[in-house]
C-alpha cells in the first residue's frame, strides 16, 4: 500500500508548476527591481550631464570682463552657475534638479587661459591675448529608488563635467 502511495506521488506533476514557480520568483523580483534601480541610476546620471552643460552654457555666456586671465572669475558668476546648475534657476533657493542634491558646494566653477598665437583675429577674440574657458563640474551623490528599505551607498556619485569658451556675449 505505502509503495502504490509512494508511485502514485512520484508520478503527479500537478503541483510541479508551482513548485517551479517558488524557486523562479525571488529571482524575477530581483531583476525587477535591479531594471528599475538601473534605470533610475541612467536618469539621475543624464540629469546631472545636462545640469552641468547648462552650468557650462550660462557661464560662457557672460561678459569677458567677469572673466580675468589667468584663474579668476567674478563670485557672483560663480555662485549663479552653481544655483542654475543644481537647480536650474539662477536665483539661490531653487528645487533641486535630483533628490540628494543638497547643496551647491557640490558644483565646482573653473576658469583656464588659452594663449592667442601667430594670428590677429578679429570678432570678439580681437585684441585679446588670452581666451578664458569656463569648466563646471559636479559631484552629486546618488539617491537610490529604495533608500527607505535600507538600500543607500555612500560612496557611489554621480560625476560630471562640462567646458565652454567664454564668449562674452
């Protein structure tokens, strides 16, 4: 009788898909939310790409006199760049462009010095022996999308950086 039960049991297969449905789960989840964490980590990092051009485009921008050769830029330009850049708004105070985006301390505004040789060049490089070029840069850190389940990383940040020439437009 216990052997009839034994190859009646080892014979059915009618609880085979669920039991197939158990082990496959957990991993299902997982790369479900790893695709979702994944994306979420592209978007942040296009998000800062684009923050930092805008930081770039807005300094470059400015007038030549807000610029002198060989490493300085006026404060106030510096500090604008910084507010458009995390938060796309000149004025400080703004909404942050990401989550963990704090503070503007994060974006950094650099000035280098190219020397004009061997030519005379005329529209709005003429008579200038040096041209400024602006670069913003950014460190952001990155929020993941499950901080409140415990899932957060302090050492991975978001990295960008962007250089324009000074047009002084």
């Amino acid at each position: 009788m216990i052997r009839i039960f034994l190859y009646r049991l080892l014979r059915c297969n009618r609880a085979g898909a669920a039991a197939e449905m158990v082990l496959v789960t957990p991993f299902l989840i997982i790369l479900m939310f790893g695709s979702f964490e994944l994306g979420n980590y592209f978007l942040s990092e296009h998000v800062v790409a684009k923050a930092v051009r805008d930081g770039a485009r807005y300094a470059s921008r400015q007038p030549f006199t807000n610029f002198t050769c060989p490493s300085s830029v006026n404060s106030t330009i510096v500090t604008n760049t910084q507010n458009l850049t995390r938060t796309g708004q000149v004025a400080s105070g703004g909404t942050a462009r990401l989550v963990g985006w704090t503070t503007p301390a994060t974006v950094s505004v650099t000035m280098s010095c190219t020397t004009i040789t061997g030519g005379n060049y005329s529209g709005i490089y003429k008579g200038m022996t040096n041209v400024p070029k602006v670069k913003v840069s950014a460190i952001v850190p990155y929020s993941s999308l499950f901080n409140n389940l415990g899932f957060t990383s302090r050492t991975l940040n978001l990295v960008s950086e962007s250089e324009a020439t000074v047009q002084g437009i």
